[in-house]
C-alpha cells in the first residue's frame, strides 16, 4: 500500500512461483518457448473476454488487449496473471486476476 497524495492511496500484490529443486523463482522464459508472447497475449485477451462478457474490452478496461506483465503465479491447472489497480482497469475494479489453463498454452510452453 502506498499513499502519494490525491483521492485515495494504492495497493498491489506481487505473485510468484518457485521451482523448489532450482531455488530460484521462476520466470516467463523458464515456461515457454522463445517467441511465446503472441500467443499467450491472445490467450490472455480471450480469457478477459470471457471474464467480462465482452467482446470489445475497451468496454470494461482500459486496454484493448491483456499482454503478461510478469506478476503470476502457477495452478496446477494454469497460469494467473494479476493486474493491479490502474494497470488495465480502474481503481474501483480492484486487482484482476485472469487465469489461462496450461491445455491453451500447449504450443508454446516447453
């Protein structure tokens, strides 16, 4: 949390996954294949779409796309990214996690 002056202060988590054997925590590169970004864009973009019911998501974000920011963390089901406030959306919508199974991603992870 932060508070730099104006209407209201600011928060954020920051997620995170650990390749235990490693020790080390793991990045983006260390999950797919060079190159990856186009398609986990487009994974991403769709997922917010469904999320929100929307096709144009200039409607509900502030964003016509949803690209990694390297804030996620790994299910045994996917990948969630986390999006916090005013980094797609308003303040009032809060943090956005949107999460994309592992099975839409088979192309480009390693």
């Amino acid at each position: 949390y932060s508070y730099a002056g104006g209407a209201h202060g600011n928060y954020g988590s920051a997620c995170a996954s650990f390749d235990m054997v490693k020790k080390k925590k793991i990045s983006l590169e260390d999950l797919f294949k060079p190159g990856y970004e186009a398609t986990l864009t487009k994974a991403l973009t769709e997922a917010a779409k469904k999320k929100f019911k929307t096709k144009d998501l200039n409607e509900v974000l502030f964003v016509d796309k949803v690209e990694p920011n390297g804030n996620f963390f790994l299910t045994g089901k996917g990948i969630c990214f986390n999006y916090v406030p005013y980094e797609i959306g308003a303040y009032a919508a809060g943090e956005l996690k949107i999460f994309v199974p592992f099975g839409e991603l088979k192309t480009v992870m390693r």
